[in-house]
C-alpha cells in the first residue's frame, strides 16, 4: 500500500514539475551576443546599443510544447490564419533544460537551458550561448 502511495505520489511530482512547459508561448524578446559585446567594449556609444535594444521587438514567432512531448515553431503572417513556417519537432523536458530531439532516432540533436519557467513566462537560451536568451510569454 505504502509503494502504491509513493508511485502516485511521484508520478503527480514528475508531471506537476513538467506541466508549465505545456502550452502556447510567444517570443516577447531576443538577445543577441553582440549587444553584449558591445556594451562591454564601447560604453561611450549609447545610441547604437539603444539602435540593437530597438530591433528586439515582440515577433510573431510561436512555439507549441504538448504533452505527448512534440512540438512546433511557427511565425505568423498579418492577416492569415495559417502559419508561414512551421518546424515541427520532439522534445524532453527535465525541469531545468529543455532537450530538441531527432524525430526519427530520438537522439538530442540540440539543449536549451531553462533561466526560468512560471506558469506566463519562459526564458531559455541555447548551452553553450548564454548570452542569447529568448524570452516567451504563455498565450494559451
């Protein structure tokens, strides 16, 4: 009895722990190495930093995680109703990195690590690549 108790119990645990990824998230803002670099090497130029902090507008880039751990990526045209460009891909999703798997072999072909999940917000960056982080809102 006590071993079926701690199954439940750890199975509510693991999918509690994987349930905010789920959903709907829009790209709100992306940041780029270079801004960095420059930022650290000419401080005296603020108006081409505020020039590349300009460029980081919300884009029409949406990404889709479901449950049954497949994705997609697409980029909304203005005035359709479908999407331009749709990558689809599967996924596996650890708490703290977010793995893009092969859709035939399930090899992980690329690792995202996650700065931060709430239940209406994702910040995520490509290991390795700290300084390029892409920040999402939950749209549904």
């Amino acid at each position: 009895m006590k071993s079926a108790l701690i199954l439940i119990l750890s199975f509510a645990f693991c999918l509690a722990k994987s349930q905010p990824l789920i959903g709907t998230w829009q790209v709100t803002k992306q940041t780029n190495c270079l801004e960095r670099e420059v930022s650290d090497s000419v401080q005296t130029d603020e108006n081409l930093l505020q020039e590349f902090s300009s460029k980081s507008m919300p884009s029409p880039k949406v990404m889709s995680f479901r449950a049954d751990n497949s994705a997609e990526e697409s980029i909304q045209e203005l005035d359709k109703k479908r999407s331009k460009s749709v990558k689809k891909f599967h996924y596996k999703h650890d708490g703290d990195n977010i793995y893009i798997l092969d859709k035939k072999s399930h090899l992980i072909v690329s690792s995202l690590v996650i700065e931060t999940l709430t239940s209406d917000s994702l910040v995520y960056y490509t290991a390795g690549k700290e300084c390029e982080k892409t920040f999402f809102v939950r749209i549904q």
